[in-house]
C-alpha cells in the first residue's frame, strides 16, 4: 500500500483526494474526504466500442447506512433501492460529467460513488462529483476534465461555498455550480425571490471557489496519472456521406418548415425511408447493417445543422418564432370536482395537469435516510407517461427523470408554500404531462401553481418557469427563450428559470459543450426574466389570488392551544381518552409538544364535537364561576363534586345552605348533579365551592 494524496481548500475546509489504497482493479479509483465525511469514487469504461450513437455512461450512488452509524429501516435492514436523495446525487454527478467525454465515445462507461463515512455536515454530491472526474482523470480513460463541484450559499450578504446543514437554515440559497477552468457546466439549485443579478454574482462566486479543485485534479495526475487509450471516432465514407447530405438535405429542410411537431416528424421518416429505398439499394448483410447505421448518424446530424443554420443564420426557428416568443399559452382551474385544487396549463404542444390533495399531519411524509429521520409536509409527484410524446412504452416505478424533474419543480414551488403555523397543512401536488414538446418541468411549475390558488392554499407568491436554450457556432450565438424538445435535443443548452415576479425560487443548467461564458449566462437570465413575467400574466388571467376557502372535500383543521401540562389528560393512560374522542368523532387529532392540538375532519359537525371534547378535559376552573357539576364522594365535612373532566373541588358542609346542616347526606346523595359556584382556588390548586352563595339568603 502507497497511497497518493492531494489536498485543497473549498472555502474554510480542505479536502482530501486518495488513490492507490482502494479498489484499484478499476480503471480509477479515488477516496475523497473533508472532516468525517468519506467517499469512495470508481470508474470503469470497456475497450469495445458499444455501436451507440451515444454516450452509455452510467452513475450509481451507493448510500451506505453504516457511513453515519445507523441501521436502515424496514423489516430486511439492509439497503434496497435508491432513495430519492441517492438518484438525485447520481444526477448531479452525471450531468457535468457526460459533456467531458470525446464526441463519438461509446465505450459503457460506470461510475460508481459509495458513501464510507457522514457527519452529515458537508454535501456529499460534491465529494462525489469530485471524485468521479479525478477517478477519470488519472484513468487511462479518454476524458477531457477535470470538472469540480461546489455548493454555494449565502448567508447575511456573504456567499459560502459547501455550507453546513445550520448555515443553510440562514441562507437564502443553496446553488450547486459545476465547472471546468474555464466556465460553467451545470447549476442547480433553489433560492428566496432572489434576483437576476445574485444570481450571476453567486455563480461567479462558485466557478471561482472550484479552481482549487481543478487544480488538485492536475496535481494528482502528474503523480499518478496514466496515459490515456487512444480513441478516434469513427469517420463515415465521405462519398457515402456526400451522397446522403445531398439527397435528404432538401427533404429535411423542408420538413423542418412544419410548425406542428407530428407532421415535422412524420417528413422526417419519410425522407429517412425514401434514403434508404435510394441510397442503400442493392446492398446486404453486414455492409447494409453499417450503412443503415452510418445513414441513421448522418441524417440526425443534417437535422441539427438544418436547425442550428436556420435559426444563426435566418433568424426563424422550427416553429417560426423568434428568440424571445413564448408559445401561446391556455389555463383552466376547477374543473375536476373531487380534488381539493386543480390547474390544467397548455403552452403551445406543452401541456400539464396539476392536482393538489390537501392532508393532516398524519399525511406528511417520513424520510429515512443516513443524514436521520425527518418530515415532509410538502410533495410534489411528476409523471411522464409515453402518451405525452406520441409513443408506447413501459409504465410503473420511477424513472431517475421524472425524480429529477419532480425535484425540480418541487424546489421552485417550496418557497411558496406557508408554514404550518399559517397552514396547518400537509400539500401533495401531482404533475400529469399530457402533452410535452419542451421543458414539461417548467410547466409543472405553472400548473402547479394555478392548482394551489384553486385549493385555496395562501401561497407567497404567484410562480412559474420557463426554459432557455442555446446555439453557438464560433462567434454566433442565439439565447431562445421557451424551447422546443427539439431545440433541447439539437442546441448546446437547457436552462431552466423559475421564480414570481420579486425573484428566482429555482434554476437548472446543462450543456453539451464545454463551458459557457458569464455574458452568455447574464443574456438568458435577463430573456428568462422577461418570459417568466410574460408567463405570470396569461397565468394571472384565470385566476389571481388564492380562492376564499378550501375545497368542502378536504379536512378542516381546527387548531387549539393547551396547557402542556394538559396534554397527558387528552392522550389518557395508554392513549385511551384521545382514542375515545377519535372513535366517538371520527376526527384526526394531532398533538405537538407545545399544547398545539390539531383537530381535522371534512365534517363540521364531528369536527365541532371533538373541539368540545378536549376543551372540557382541559378546562380550568375559573373564580367566581358556576359550574354544573357531579357529587362524585361524601365525607363526614363535605361533597366532593366533579366540576370539569379530571377536576373536583370540596363543597364543605357549612357551604351547603344557609341554614345550618347537620349530615351532608340530608341534602346530598353521590349521583346527584347540582350547581356550585367556585368561592377559592389555592396555590396548589385545591378549590373551594359553595352551594349556598347560588341560593337565596333566608327572609328575616
């Protein structure tokens, strides 16, 4: 064992890459640390080419639950399937990795992170994302890093790169950047109504915070580094090639003239069928496959060049719009009768559905993960079936993009949400996309939004998203606003920006290329606002504010205050007595350490009789005030009487009429219900009733 380190600072703290220790039957293997937090980071790639006209790279992130000392839950106590927090690391790994990669590789590729050790106080997806590009960079694997990650925060005015889980309680950001030395790769994150210009200025902060990562990287790989495998992508016969661009060309530019997303596709498969009839004539077996294959290329490649040319040089894009046009855009609330909020939002082939179900305490959901347990009061679900786009194929489980653009939303429309004090609450929304033809996430978002103002939720603010896009050629460049699917598939970025009109909530970015520069980024957060209120308006001609109530279908929540002293007197021995009331009623009852008692149910009535129930077992006795009340026991001196659940007080002898008594039993019988006025409540509350001062005094 001869390990090899590096180390670098990221903000405060400094980091550790370690190789030569571990795993080392891979093509590259790294442990990266920071404190008590540990990861180990492999990566594999084949020699033989795959055939792919892609990239098969694949990231699993591995959460171990002895990294923080804990057992998982459930009855196997064992790890099963990756949690939403490991399938949304493994992203963040693989989108500022998958653009590193030569043009052309298609060699199956896997990354592997596997978490050894958390304190749960620095951010584990950026050890990851930092260890799967040195794992690749001292590889013999081709790549063209190092890339680094880092989260930046900011808390009272100051930017803090990778802050604690506490600092982040006080930000009003949380921004994963990621780079090469260059420029910016990928962002995502989640922020307060911040605006354009933080924005830029956080992102600035992050590429910069990077730099020693970089450099570490580099550092390494002139100790370790092996030489890289040679890779040339496989080049087409030119006369072959020439032979297809001037064939399908014309076919593809005219067909890309077709505004309506079917009909443009369906020209596509007619001029791929009549090029195959033409070109691939009289050929067979193997030298058929390789044609067919190298015609697929080719006229994928003459429709993102057709695109790319039609929109730098003519300034017209597919569907004839300019850079800045958002599609038209229809909205709709409360049509389905049964859910508590719904919003149906269609910009031009992009449509989605939001459905908002408004629940109890009881709804939220309990996260169990290696950072601990905890709640979560606010859901967002995003489905994507086939349908949206025109296709079949496999439907069930949860596929790591519609997590990922779940999370997405989720974030942009956290930030809206009121606190449970405000609104007591638990909120699910649920995205159907029936239609997609460009950033369905960003319609989620919409959608989402006209659902919670039809459920009447007090929301912060009105929101919605739009997508940017990106085609650069040398020293042109276009910035669109709204993209198309195709425009995703074919330009050189995705950049999505959600936010009301005070600010941004959330923001993502990818790239097909190396890097972007600042002004580029500074031109779609400035196109991006724009759309976004643009977006707001035709949202706001539906429906503005939050309706006046809550659906009749959805519970009502009552919410007492109690003594904490009380609360054992409304649970019972063995929850008994809270049981009671919930059979009795019907009603859901939360109880919080404080005396906070949440009491909801859809009937008013039960609701009502619940409220009643607890105030009784809670009540106090007042001074100077008549209670009805059960002579409970008889004593030689007195009557104790039961004036309220769990409260008695003596009634004495000499306080059971005016004139004198000789037995308490001449007047009194236990069972007997009367009325006693409280004349006397000590400090250790012992309380003192009187029959007398209710009757009326003897005639002299």
């Amino acid at each position: 064992m001869n390990p090899t380190e590096v180390r670098a600072k990221v903000g405060e703290r400094e980091v550790t890459i370690q190789t030569g220790k571990l795993a080392k039957q891979a093509d590259g293997s790294v442990v990266v640390s920071c404190g008590d937090n540990k990861v180990l980071v492999t990566i594999c790639s084949k020699k033989e080419g795959t055939g792919f006209d892609f990239l098969p790279l694949t990231v699993e992130f591995q959460e171990r639950y002895y990294a923080a000392g804990r057992f998982p839950g459930g009855f196997l106590k064992r790890e099963g399937r990756p949690s939403n927090d490991s399938i949304l690391g493994a992203r963040l790994v693989d989108r500022p990795m998958r653009p590193t990669f030569p043009e052309g590789y298609d060699r199956d590729t896997q990354i592997v992170v596997t978490t050894l050790s958390s304190d749960n106080t620095f951010p584990l997806d950026i050890l990851a994302t930092l260890g799967a590009s040195a794992a690749a960079h001292i590889s013999d694997i081709p790549f063209n890093g190092p890339i680094a990650s880092v989260e930046v925060a900011r808390i009272n005015g100051q930017f803090v790169a990778c802050a604690t889980p506490t600092q982040l309680l006080e930000s009003d950001m949380q921004i994963t950047v990621s780079g090469t030395k260059d420029g910016i790769l990928m962002v995502e994150g989640e922020s307060k109504f911040i605006s354009e210009a933080d924005v830029l200025s956080a992102l600035k902060f992050g590429h910069q915070s990077l730099q020693p990562l970089l450099q570490a990287q580099n550092d390494l790989r002139s100790k370790v580094g092996k030489t890289k495998r040679e890779f040339t992508k496989a080049e087409i016969d030119s006369s072959f090639k020439n032979s297809v661009i001037e064939f399908v060309r014309p076919k593809i530019e005219a067909a890309m003239r077709n505004q309506e997303k079917m009909a443009r596709y369906e020209g596509f498969n007619q001029a791929a069928k009549e090029a195959k009839e033409t070109l691939l004539a009289g050929l067979v077996d193997d030298e058929l496959k390789q044609k067919e294959k190298d015609l697929k290329y080719l006229i994928e490649d003459i429709k993102y060049r057709v695109a790319r040319d039609m929109i730098l040089n003519d300034k017209v894009r597919i569907d004839g719009r300019n850079t800045v046009t958002v599609r038209p855009i229809w909205t709709e609330v409360g049509v389905l009768p049964r859910a508590h909020g719904y919003g149906l939002f269609t910009r031009g082939e992009t449509q989605v559905l939001g459905a908002v179900t408004l629940g109890t305490t009881d709804d939220e959901q309990t996260i169990d993960n290696i950072s601990g347990v905890s709640k979560k009061r606010f859901l967002l679900h995003y489905n994507f079936p086939p349908y949206s786009v025109g296709e079949t194929g496999r439907m069930g489980g949860r596929p790591r993009r519609e997590i990922g653009h779940g999370n997405l939303a989720e974030r942009a429309i956290k930030a809206i949400i009121p606190d449970a004090k405000a609104f007591p609450y638990a909120v699910r929304v649920v995205s159907e996309v029936l239609e997609s033809n460009g950033s369905s996430s960003m319609g989620t978002v919409c959608s989402g939004t006209l659902a919670l103002l039809d459920a009447g939720v007090p929301i912060k603010e009105n929101v919605a998203g739009v997508a940017m896009g990106l085609i650069k050629e040398g020293d042109k460049i276009a910035v669109l606003t709204d993209i198309l699917g195709d425009e995703d598939h074919l330009g050189d970025m995705d950049f999505k920006v959600a936010g009301g009109k005070s600010g941004i909530t959330a923001l993502q970015m990818d790239l097909k290329i190396d890097s972007v520069s600042f002004e580029v980024m500074e031109q779609a957060l400035k196109q991006a606002h724009e759309g976004r209120l643009h977006i707001l308006t035709e949202m706001e001609k539906t429906i503005t504010t939050a309706r006046g109530q809550i659906s009749e279908y959805a519970p009502r929540i009552e919410v007492l205050k109690i003594h904490p002293d009380k609360i054992r007197e409304v649970i019972g021995p063995g929850g008994k007595v809270i049981k009671g009331i919930v059979e009795a009623t019907g009603v859901k009852i939360n109880i919080q350490d404080d005396g906070t008692v949440e009491i909801a149910s859809t009937d008013a009535k039960a609701r009502q009789a619940a409220i009643k129930m607890v105030n009784d077992i809670t009540a106090e006795a007042e001074l100077g005030k008549v209670y009805s009340g059960k002579v409970a026991k008889i004593t030689d001196f007195g009557a104790f009487v039961d004036i309220l659940p769990n409260t008695s007080g003596l009634l004495h002898i000499s306080e059971l009429a005016h004139e004198r008594v000789r037995a308490v039993t001449d007047i009194l019988k236990e069972g007997d219900v009367i009325d006693v006025k409280v004349l006397d409540i000590d400090r250790s509350g012992r309380i003192k009733l009187s029959r007398k001062a209710l009757l009326d005094p003897p005639q002299q």
